[in-house]
C-alpha cells in the first residue's frame, strides 16, 4: 500500500516535524455522519476505500509543510538549551505521527498493520525515537544545571570584583581599613567601619557620598580598579565632590579627583570631566591641586554669571574673595536703598553675618542675643548705640529664610520669603549697622584696598550711621 510504504518510511527517516501544521491532520472531514468531523480514534473507523485515499493525500500534504517548516526553523541554530527543547518536541511528534498512521493501517488492513508492526522498520525506529528523546531530555536537564552554575559564578565575580575594588577607593580617602564593605549573598553589601558592622544609616551623610563615589568610579570602569574612562567620549559631572564630604576626608577626595583628572587630561583620552562647587575656597583647592598635577593649559576654571551675553565666565580662583562679593552687595543695598537687592540671597546675609560674628566676637550662635548683649555693656544704657543693640532684631531673620526646614515647620511648602522686600533691605542695613558699630574699619578695609576708595566708602557708612543709629539728621 502506497501509505505504508511512503509514509511510513519518511516518518523513520526525517527528524523535521513541527506542530504547527502536525495539529492540521488530527481533525478531518470524512463524508460519513453528515459530515462530522472526527478525530482519528482507534474505536471509530468506519472507513471507505474514498476515505482512505483522501486521507493519504491529506496526510502527504500535510506531512510535507512539516518537513518544509520544521528543517527552515531549525536550520542553522546552535546546540543550545532552546534548540534542545526544541528537538524534543519534534521527537514527540514524530512518534505520535507515525502512531496515528498505525492506527489508520489497523482499521484498513490489519494484516499489513501487524507485519509492519514486527518488522525492523517500525521497532527500531520507534527504539530509536525514545532513546534519542532521553538522550535530548537528559542533556537539557545538564545544559539547565550548567547556565544556572555559570549565572551563579558570574554574580559571585562580579560582586567580589565590584567589592574588591571599591575597597581600593576608600583605602585612598579614609586609609587602611577605615571604611570598608563585604558582600552580602543576596542582601547585597555590608558596611564596616574600623571592623565594625554599622548600618548605612548609621554613617555620616559625608561617609555616605564617599561611598556613592566610589561606587560610581567603579561603575564607569565596568568594574576594574583602574578607571577605564579615557577611551570612550564622554563627559563625566561631578557636583560639589568636596562640599558634600566631611572636613576630615578632605585630603582622600582630591586625591581622587587628581587621579580622576589626570587620566581624563592624557593625550589620548576622548573623555572631559566637569567639577561643579558652590565654594570658592573648594574650588580654589581643587583647581591649585588639579593644575599642579597635569599641564594646566588643559583646565579651564570658570564661574557661573548673570548676563544676557554668556553664562560662563574664565576666572583666577585665586582673586575670588566671596566675603568681599556679598559685603558689597549688602553695603550697596543698605546705602542705596534697596539697590540690585534681587542679586543677594538670604543664605549669602547669613555667611557674612557668621564670618562676622565667629572673627570679630568669637560667636558661633548666630541666631542669638548673646553677642549683642556683650557689646551693649560698652555702651551707656541711656546711649543712641545701646537702644539700637536693644531693637536689633536681624538675627531673628538669619536662618528663616536660609534653611528651608525652618519653613517647611510651619507650612510654607512654598518656600516663600519670609520678610518681604522692604523688610529684607531693613533686615540688610540693620546688619551693615552693627558691623560698623563693632569694627568701624572692617567694612571700608574689605571693600577695597586703594585708599581713595576707603575714604569714599567710609564717608558714605558714616553718614548712614550717623542718621539711623546716632539720630542725627
């Protein structure tokens, strides 16, 4: 019989069956019981020499597009864990494709169905089907076992190494065992300090941005130790890397930063770092450092400015004197009535007002009375100076509007200011007043240091004195 011959034989030989088109042959149309469809069931074939020729060409057909679709989906892909799935799968169909033609061959002609069931063609073939099925299963089951291993592995690698490495970078900032960290299995890393396990929490806030830094030297690196930055083109920012550190780990950080500089500054090199500071005397330190280490014609310091016509601006750090900017700015402003009073930040009255304090008196309290009532037993309490010592109030205003946790106590989520313009520029003279009661030659020495330029400044803070300290119009 043409199917048994055919069929059969291609069903042994070929490997590439895919059950996409395979499930097409399970249900077909026979023109018995009003044309119901009918899976091919063992105990209900009730077939007609028409049906079985259609059958076989149906079968034919169809066994061909598996052939066709199976060998181009699998063509070409390698011996891996989804491949092996794969052949599996087919392993199985194939059985059962040649199981079902059985069962058509049992109803049809049972004789043939019997020899070829004892013949050599169907025993060793199915033999054969079921040993490679074990054989795919049992290195599946392996090729599972081994990604799971080598996932493991790589994670342990790459852990250690990040681990390792990072260790490196606090041993340069904080010194031999200072501050280091483990790994942790699944829970990530453990942080020790001088041998001690401590929580993250538990670490200052400048111990806690070391820790962020060093992991993010190691991250651009792809893990090594020695920064393998300068080949790709990049820029890499850095915000405030000094200010945000406590004092004492000062010195570790621009170590850092040098060594981070100089490999950027290399002739090869394809990257640019930027190291952003609201401090001028971190950014003096850093540049002096920076530029000693490499050729100084490739660092460029710059400052931010307010201008229509550029944003940024080169400069000597080492001529910035931020104490002196702010002075003037609030002298202009308490001697011009209000002046460029949008140039002056809260935050910049309190730093002038804490260098005063903590130079001119030893104060460390800013926001208090004690250094006023000091000064006022100088003076007579029947005195112009002692009554304004007495209405002073500014210090009230230092930290009100400097730091918004003060604010955000009492609802303004807004941040708004807290004194409004005219009270700000009261606020602002009333400072400039008491500086000049304290010291009447500090204002004037630090504003300038050409004499003609003294004399005009002390005329004009005098006359203000004169009038709203002494009375005098």
């Amino acid at each position: 019989m043409h199917l048994g011959e055919t069929l059969l034989e291609k069903a042994f030989r070929s490997s590439d069956i895919d059950d996409v088109y395979f499930n097409r042959w399970l249900s077909l149309e026979f023109s018995q019981g009003g044309n119901r469809s009918k899976y091919v069931d063992d105990s209900e074939l009730i077939l007609s020499e028409g049906d079985l020729v259609n059958l076989e060409n149906e079968i034919e057909d169809i066994y061909n597009e598996i052939c066709f679709a199976a060998s181009k989906k699998v063509n070409g892909q390698g011996d891996s864990h989804e491949r092996v799935a794969g052949d599996i799968r087919l392993f199985s169909l194939r059985r059962n494709y040649v199981k079902s033609i059985m069962r058509v061959l049992r109803v049809k002609d049972y004789s043939l169905y019997t020899d070829l069931s004892k013949s050599r063609v169907f025993i060793p073939g199915v033999d054969r089907m079921r040993q490679e099925k074990e054989l795919r299963l049992s290195k599946s089951e392996t090729l599972k076992n081994m990604e799971k291993r080598l996932e493991r592995k790589r994670h342990e690698d790459s852990t250690a190494l990040v681990v390792k490495n990072m260790n490196q970078w606090l041993r340069v900032i904080f010194g031999e065992d200072v501050l280091q960290i483990e790994a942790d299995g699944e829970y990530g890393y453990r942080v020790k300090k001088r041998g001690r396990e401590v929580l993250p929490n538990r670490l200052s806030l400048g111990e806690q941005n070391i820790l962020a830094l060093c992991y993010f030297f190691v991250d651009i690196s792809d893990g090594e130790r020695t920064l393998n930055i300068a080949h790709k083109n990049q820029i890499i920012i850095l915000d405030d890397p000094l200010s945000s550190f406590d004092y004492d780990n000062k010195y570790g950080v621009i170590q850092i930063l040098d060594y981070v500089s100089e490999i950027v500054a290399g002739n090869s090199s394809k990257a640019k770092i930027v190291i952003m500071t609201h401090d001028p005397a971190a950014a003096l330190e850093i540049s002096k450092s920076i530029i000693y280490r490499i050729n100084g014609s490739v660092v460029k310091c710059c400052e931010i400015i307010e201008s229509q016509g550029e944003c940024i601006r080169e400069v000597n750090f080492g001529n910035i004197d931020e104490y002196r900017n702010i002075l003037k700015k609030m002298f202009d402003i308490a001697v011009r009535n209000g002046g460029d009073i949008e140039l002056l930040s809260p935050n910049e009255v309190r730093r002038v007002w804490e260098a005063f304090l903590r130079f001119e008196l030893g104060e460390s309290k800013i926001s208090g009375r004690s250094a006023l009532d000091r000064v006022a037993c100088f003076y007579d309490n029947q005195s112009a100076e002692y009554e304004f010592l007495k209405s002073f109030i500014s210090y009230v205003y230092i930290n009100q509007d400097s730091h918004s946790s003060d604010q955000m106590l009492f609802g303004n989520f807004e941040l708004m200011p807290i004194l409004g313009r005219h009270d700000f520029e009261k606020h602002i003279r009333q400072i400039i007043l008491f500086m000049r009661l304290v010291a009447p030659h500090h204002i004037p020495s630090r504003l300038t240091d050409k004499l003609r330029e003294i004399v005009d400044y002390r005329d004009s803070l005098e006359a203000l004195y004169r009038v709203e300290v002494l009375g005098q119009s």
